[in-house]
C-alpha cells in the first residue's frame, strides 16, 4: 500500500471515483452484451431450473466467441494449473470485441447502471455485476500522482456550527466563506508524463509479469530454497532474452524509450522522496529496477553505461542511479569479496583476506566496481566477454604497458613457476591460437591439465583469461550455465592474484 490516498478506502468506489473525475480510466473494460451475461449468469446458478424474465443469448457465433474467450481468459490466469497460455486480452481477436469497451472520459457511466437484469421466474427482481475493469501496474503511480489533485481548501473544522455552515456550502456549489485555497498542477504535468512514456510503461509492465510467469512455471511443484538446474538456468535465460526482444517489438519502443522512462521515474523518486514520501519513492525505484533490467537485455550497456546515460537528476550533480541505491558501489565490494572467498580455489597460505580487501579497494578507486556486477549471470557470455576486457583494464592500471593481455600478465607475473608455464611454447597457443577453439572440449582439457603442474592452477587462469579477451569479438562456444560460472569466477581469480603478484616484493 502506498498511502497515497489517506483516509480514503482503497476500494473499486475510489477507482470509479477516480475515473468519473477524468484522472484514472481502466485500460480496458471486459463487459459483455446483456444477453451474454444474463446465459453466463443462469449457466453458474444450475442448483435449481429457472426461467429468465429477458432474453438470453442463442447458440451461435456471439456465445461460442463469449465461451472462447471465458476459457481462454481463464486458462491464462490460472496457468499454475493449465501451464502457460497467452492472455486473451493482450492480441483480442475480432470475435472478442464485442465482449471489451475502451473507457473514455466522456462517456462515464456508473458501475451500478451497468449491472445486468438477470430477474427470473424465483428472483423476480435481481441485477449482476457485469463490469470488470482491467488496469496495468504502472497505473498505480499514476493513481498515486492524482490522489492530491485538483484544489485544497484549508478549513478550521472543530466547530460544529461553522462545520454545518462549509458543508451546507458546499453542497450548495458555493465556496465557503473564508475558505483559502490552492492549486496542485503537478498532477496534470504527471499525466502528461505518463501519456508521453505510456509504451515504455506498458513494455516494463508486460515483461516483468511474463518473465515471472515464465520463472514460475521452470520451478513448478519445486518447494524450499535450491538452484536453477544448468537446463533451467538456460531456458530462464533464453525466455528473459525472448521476453525482453517480444516486449519491445510488441509495444514499438527502442533503448532511447527506455532510458527516458528510467530517467521519469528517477526524477519522480527525487520528488516524492524529497518530501517526505518513500512509499511512493520506492514504487518509482522498484519501476525503474525493471526498466534497467529490460534495457540491459535490449542494449550492450553495462550497469555502469546505463547509469552514465541516464544521468543526473533531481537537482543533484550525482548519477541519478547512485542516489537511488547509495549503497549500489558497496554492495558491489560486497559481492566481489564474497564471490573470491567461495570461489578461489587456492590455499589459504597463499592469500589473505587482507589482499582481497585491498583488491576490492583497488577496483573502486579505478572505477571498476562493477567488476561482479548484479547483472552479470544475467547476459552470461557477454557480461565475461566484458568482464575479460575489465581485467584487462587491471593491468594496465597495475603499471603494465603492453598491448596485449597475455604479455601484460607476462609483465606482471614474476613468481618462477608461473612466469615459466606461460612462456612455454606449448601454452601460449592455448591462449592465442583461434583455431584451437573450433573444438572447445578438447581445449578446456588441455588448458585444465595445466592445474597439475606448480603454478599451473594459476597459469590455467591466465590462459582462459587472455582466451576470453582475444575472443570478445566472437561468440563464446561454451553452452553450460555452471561452466559459464566457472569462467565467471575464474576471471575474478586471475585478475585478483595478479593485482596480489604485482604488490608484492621479490627478493632480487
């Protein structure tokens, strides 16, 4: 809940108050043709035979499209059950329209007028609800922006006299005596806003419920915490990917959409924050959350990228991004940190948590904080195609002037045992041969048989890494979620003990 209206019901007499006044309209409305309504209604009171005052509809067409779509709509919102089936309301075929109004501001009719005579031969006078309104998520800010709309009258209320006199006025149509009052056009600039940003809202909204109902149904019928097996990790990737592409095309929005509606939504954050509202304030950031994981699926931007894009706002000389998630470059030593403890793979002798703090350290003062970034299992294989390129940026931050990543960790990597394997004539090929990698298999295995050699664990790592880096250009051949993970991990492991191997001393 929002607050947004205090005092006030959240109920469907707020929302028909709501739409009357002109400031929220349904998307659509579901209200089928009497005769429709009334054979649905008799249909579902079956208990006992029962003969209807007006007339109910024939068999043909009109109730064989009504019954379509019934079940379709109830197929769709119940897929848990029926699986996954597309919702009826989001491509209405032509047989459908009969059974949905467009809401118009100058047509309001109140829901009561629009029940339905449903009288019989037992219930001699009875009416049904036949209205059902359908609203989209994003409408909830929107609803928010307009619950202070219009004009405030501020009124001392606690006599009672004076109290009858205001609301005899008032239902009189006059303005009480006395009464001060004030304008609020913000929530006509908001409107105007969100007509302005209505597709991005509407492709936000569409992808972030279809991407959960896709989630849900890989994991149907597992209980407690676990993981996403390898296949499901896959499918959920590909169908987030499928998702974000269909989300676009679907509602005709690019990148440059997205990132407007970001910016909005970041800028209404500020606001509503600034004055004292985070409820609302966290409804725009939680909305901008999704934005920014559509538009990292529809672009090659990083966290970092997009950030920079949106840019500043709100009065501030901040990124805008930063001042919604100030612990965002925390976090993300965090989660570095966290990641090399769990997956190192080295002895405890050789590295101290000391060196990891001052890895982490490192990367922030360089502006690579996104390094193991949140969205990094996301976009698997480009994210560690991105990630060798950062490595590459560490050592050239850590003194290295060479041109390429395998001589910088050349450079860099003085310890015997190391320094020796990658000079090999046998191991450089693994890292810079193209061909080698048209059988990916058979080079993983010659690149892993390295790790039973002194020094070789590590040379492995540098091997793969300067593979991945001179491989940006072309697609990753490597199809398992846990060996993307391994890759993943592993680039962390040679980038942080190369920054260990450049700060420490050598005897000469």
């Amino acid at each position: 809940m929002l607050r947004a209206f205090r005092g006030e019901y959240m109920g469907s007499g707020l929302l028909e108050m709501l739409e009357e006044s002109g400031l929220l309209l349904p998307r659509l409305r579901i209200r089928l043709p009497d005769p429709i309504a009334r054979r649905f209604w008799l249909r579902s009171h079956d208990e006992m035979p029962r003969r209807m005052t007006l007339p109910i509809e024939p068999d043909g067409p009109g109730w064989d499209a009504a019954v379509a779509f019934d079940e379709a709509l109830h197929r769709s919102q119940n897929w848990i059950v029926y699986g996954l089936a597309p919702n009826p309301l989001d491509d209405l075929e032509a047989r459908f329209l009969q059974l949905i109004e467009q809401p118009s501001r100058d047509a309001f009719v109140p829901h009561r007028d629009r029940r339905v005579d449903v009288s019989n031969d037992i219930e001699e006078t009875l009416f049904a609800d036949n209205c059902d309104d359908r609203y989209s998520t994003w409408q909830l800010l929107l609803a928010a922006e307009q619950a202070e709309a219009g004009v405030a009258m501020r009124i001392n209320l606690e006599d009672e006299r004076r109290f009858a006199a205001i609301r005899s006025a008032m239902e009189d149509g006059r303005l009480p005596e006395g009464a001060r009052f004030t304008y609020n056009f913000q929530p006509v600039h908001a409107a105007r806003e969100f007509r302005k940003h209505e597709k991005a809202f509407d492709a936000v909204v569409w992808f972030v419920e279809e991407r959960g109902r896709a989630l849900n149904n890989l994991v149907k019928g597992q209980g407690g915490r676990f993981r996403l097996s390898p296949e499901q990790g896959r499918q959920y990737d590909e169908a987030t990917q499928d998702l974000a592409a269909a989300s676009c095309r679907r509602f005709d929005v690019d990148v440059e959409a997205l990132v407007a509606v970001i910016r909005y939504c970041a800028k209404r954050w500020s606001d509503w924050d600034g004055d004292g509202r985070p409820l609302i304030a966290d409804a725009y950031k939680d909305f901008a959350g999704a934005a920014v994981l559509l538009t990292r699926r529809r672009s090659a931007l990083s966290f970092v990228e997009l950030r920079d894009r949106v840019g500043v706002g709100g009065g501030w000389h901040k990124p805008v991004l930063d001042l919604m998630w100030p612990d965002w470059a925390k976090q993300e030593k965090e989660r570095v940190s966290l990641t090399l403890q769990a997956n190192l793979g080295v002895k405890a002798s050789t590295l101290k948590q000391a060196d990891i703090d001052a890895f982490v350290e490192f990367l922030a003062s360089e502006g690579l904080e996104a390094f193991c970034n949140e969205f990094a299992i996301e976009a698997m294989k480009s994210d560690i195609q991105g990630m060798a390129v950062v490595v590459e940026h560490v050592a050239t931050a850590l003194g290295s002037n060479k041109d390429q990543l395998y001589e910088q960790f050349k450079q860099l990597w003085r310890n015997p045992e190391v320094s020796a394997i990658l000079k090999r004539g046998d191991v450089a090929p693994l890292a810079r041969q193209a061909s080698l990698a048209d059988d990916w298999p058979a080079l993983k295995a010659k690149i892993d048989a390295l790790r039973a050699e002194p020094g070789g664990g590590i040379a492995a790592d540098l091997v793969v890494a300067h593979r991945i880096r001179g491989g940006v250009h072309s697609q990753l051949p490597e199809d398992d979620h846990l060996e993307l993970e391994a890759l993943f991990t592993g680039l962390m492991r040679a980038a942080l003990l190369t920054f260990v191997e450049a700060r420490s001393e050598r005897p000469t």
